[in-house]
C-alpha cells in the first residue's frame, strides 16, 4: 500500500479552510454593506424636564416665527429657524467673551453698536448643526450671505438681521442649505409658532427650553417669552447657549441694555454643567413696542425688570436640567464669604469640581470631597471657620464633622433629583448661588458620539 503524505495533506487541508473561510468573511461584509442602517435609539428627555412639558407662552405682538428643514447637519428635522420683529423694535444683548468666539457672535455685537435706522424692522435667524466658529473669513463670508439674504427678503437693513449658529466648531457652514430656505421661511411666518422655533435651535438638547411672564403696565399688558436651547459646554461667561426673549414693551435699546447686563450674572453666568465656555454663546432680547402699555419707567420698570430676570432665571434653570446625562439639579448656595468675588469662586470650584459631581451622581454624600474644592478655590477660607451643609442637615462645622450627623441621613438627601449644597464661610457677608447638576457616564457618551 502506498505510503500517505500526511503532511502534505494537512497542507492542502488548511489551504481549503482558509477559502473557505475568506468565502464567509466576504459574504459577510457584503450583506453589511447592503444592509439597511440601523436606526439610533431615540435621544432620552431628561428626567430632570419639566413634567409638563413645553409651557404655553404668550403671543407677544410683533413677532413672529418661522422653521423649516434646511440639512445643515440633522436629517429629517427642522434646523433654521426665523423671527421676523416689528419696525421700531429695540435690541439688546450679550455675548460668549470667548477669544474664539464665532463669526455670528462677532457681527451681532458689531450690529448692536450701530446706530439704528428709524424705524426700521429686525430679524434674527438660528442653525443648529454647525456653529460656524473657527471658519476664518469663510465663516464671515457666510454670515454675509445668510443675514444679506434675509434682509432682502425681509426688505429690511442688514445691519438689522442677526444670526446665531450653533454646532460642531471648526467646520465651513453650508450656508447656501440656509440661504435656499429663506422663501419658505418667510412664507411660513406665524405669531404662534416658537416652540416650533425653540426645536430648531437644538443640538444635544433633549428638550425645548421656553418661559414668560406677564407684567401690568400703565393702561395695560406687557408679556415676556423667551426660548433657549443648551446641554452642554455650559459655563460662564456666558455658559453655552443661545438665548431670545421677546417683549412687546415699549423701552429704549439702552434701558433694556442695562437691565439685561444687570441680571446676567446672577442667572446665565450662574451657571455650569462642564465649565466648558461656548464660542457662540448669544442672549438676545426684542422690545417691539406693540403693548397698549405706556413706555416702561418708574414702578412698572422695576417690575418688568424682576419678570425679565424671572424668565432668564427659569430659561438657565432648564439650561442646567437639561445637562448632558444630568440626573440631578444642584444648587451650590455660599455665603458668609470675605466678599462677593470670594463667595463665586468657592461656588464655582465646588460647582464644577468632577469629584464632586460624580458623588452626587453615586448619591454619595461625600463631604470630604466639597472641603477640598473650597481648598483648592483661590478664596479666603478658614478651616475652623467653615460650615457646610446637605439641604437643611448640617454636616459640619468648627473644622470637624457635626457629632450629630449621621451618613444615612447624608445619603437618604442625595437620593432626591434637586439638592442644595450649602457652604458657609464664616468670614463675611459675600454670596453667591450657582446651579450645576451631576456629572454621569451619560455625558462621556453623548460627547464622545457628538461628531458621529
């Protein structure tokens, strides 16, 4: 009997399997090419959002609002969105003080320094996908064509068209998607479409942001509305967002200028959710004039001033519950501070300190960790001094923990969604509130996915 060749067997064996094996392999990667994509879960709604949902906000006289999809970046959702304003309107405003701050932001803060053509109408128009930030000269050739376009179409100046962008940095904006839009948007025009305006403008926001008020005027009605969009990069100045508020008070651009700038810090710049600051961060706010009230002064000043601090506090509330991954809203409250100043800094340090965030995420009532954030703050402190408390528990005091404290009743407190971390100096009369929430594996998520 013939001798056999194992290993020349074994050879041409093996050479079978890897055919055979290259046969699937490919047949494989072609049903995946072929195959249709799959579909991404639905973006979950915070559980911080309000239960209601979107509020109704009123009509405010002399605005209306328009959103189409134009395919800046999102498929299958409206992405621009257009607010024609009254002729007369009053503009005021404040922006990111990012060095890198975008195109728009730059034109807008030069816009709002001209003077104003009597009587002239205004619009502002936002995408969201793009940001339009760090382009160079192309991204201010294309704020030119997108404000130049709406001014023509509108028949207004184009000193008086303001635009905002908001998306990933870096990247030309594909303004001629927007520019094509604008008959549509124009044609669609409505008094009662800004929670439609509001979906627009959002990025990784889970939900549209929108607040108002009403305040009574001499001889009638004055109403407030404004919308937001942010999640995420939020920190001062002025955290990450963009911002409109509409009035149909009858005040001057400087007067509402100063009331704006009076309350940004203790409501947009009392914010953070990474200590990340955008480049296109803009807070717009239109007085159209159209109330059948008297112009604002007097007692009704300071009263239509407190309702617009109202609705910018509740619009950066929902800015803070709306923070990527976010499970809980938490109010850093410092006082008894050498000053003001002193008081932002310890708030800010434990605020956006990643130690404590993680705590309140774990439910982790981790004191330790908010001593060392007043350490590392750069404020006056003094250890015997210092008082730090979860909600109404004190925790400590006098250098040590309160003998009293018990940390199942720490913990019981961090199971809650909203949370005040309250710490006291005891060297002062500086305060200061900023609202932060938790920092969760959510977040790395979304910001690791953002681009893709």
């Amino acid at each position: 009997m013939a001798k056999t060749d194992w290993k020349a067997e074994a050879r041409a064996l093996k050479k079978k399997v890897r055919k055979l094996k290259a046969r699937v392999m490919g047949e494989e990667i072609g049903a995946a090419l072929t195959a249709a994509p799959v579909k991404k879960k639905a973006k979950p709604v915070s559980p911080l959002a309000p239960k209601d949902g979107f509020p109704k906000l009123p009509v405010i006289a002399g605005v209306e609002f328009a959103a189409v999809e134009a395919g800046v970046r999102y498929q299958n959702r409206k992405d621009v969105m257009l607010v024609r304003l009254a002729p007369g309107t009053a503009m005021a405003g404040v922006f990111t003080r990012s060095s890198t701050r975008s195109g728009c932001v730059r034109d807008c803060q030069a816009k709002l320094a001209m003077k104003v053509p009597g009587g002239a109408g205004a619009a502002i128009i936002v995408n969201s996908g793009n940001s339009n930030a760090f382009t160079g000269k192309v991204g201010d050739a294309a704020v030119a064509a997108v404000t130049g376009g709406v001014a023509e179409a509108l028949e207004i100046p184009a000193s008086r068209v303001f635009s905002s962008s908001t998306g990933v940095i870096g990247e030309p904006l594909p303004f001629e998607r927007i520019t094509s839009q604008i008959p549509a948007l124009v044609a669609d025009l409505r008094e009662d479409a800004i929670e439609m305006a509001a979906h627009a403008m959002m990025t990784t926001d889970t939900f549209p942001k929108g607040a108002s008020a009403i305040v009574q005027g001499d001889g009638g009605e004055i109403r407030i509305a404004g919308i937001a969009k942010g999640s995420g990069m939020i920190a001062p100045d002025m955290a990450t967002m963009l911002v409109y508020i509409f009035t149909d008070a009858t005040i001057s651009a400087a007067n509402l200028q100063k009331m704006l700038s009076r309350n940004v810090d203790a409501t947009f710049n009392s914010i953070t959710v990474d200590s990340d600051t955008s480049t296109s961060d803009t807070l717009l706010v239109a007085a159209t004039g159209q109330s059948a009230a008297a112009e604002v002064k007097g007692p009704v000043a300071k009263a239509f001033e407190a309702a617009l601090r109202g609705v910018m506090m509740d619009l950066a509330h929902q800015v803070v519950r709306d923070g990527e991954g976010a499970t809980k809203f938490v109010e850093v409250r410092v006082t008894g501070a050498k000053d003001d100043a002193d008081a932002a800094r310890v708030a800010f340090a434990v605020a956006n300190s990643p130690l404590v965030k993680t705590a309140i995420a774990g439910q982790d009532p981790n004191w330790g960790r908010i001593v060392a954030a007043v350490g590392k703050s750069g404020a006056e402190a003094d250890r015997d001094r210092l008082t730090i408390r979860f909600g109404d528990i004190l925790v400590a005091q006098k250098g040590w923990r309160n003998p009293d404290y018990r940390e199942e009743d720490g913990a019981a407190y961090m199971r809650g969604e909203e949370l005040v971390i309250g710490v006291d100096l005891g060297l002062g009369r500086g305060k200061r509130s900023v609202w932060t929430c938790d920092l969760t594996s959510r977040y790395i998520e979304i910001n690791a996915d953002y681009r893709s």
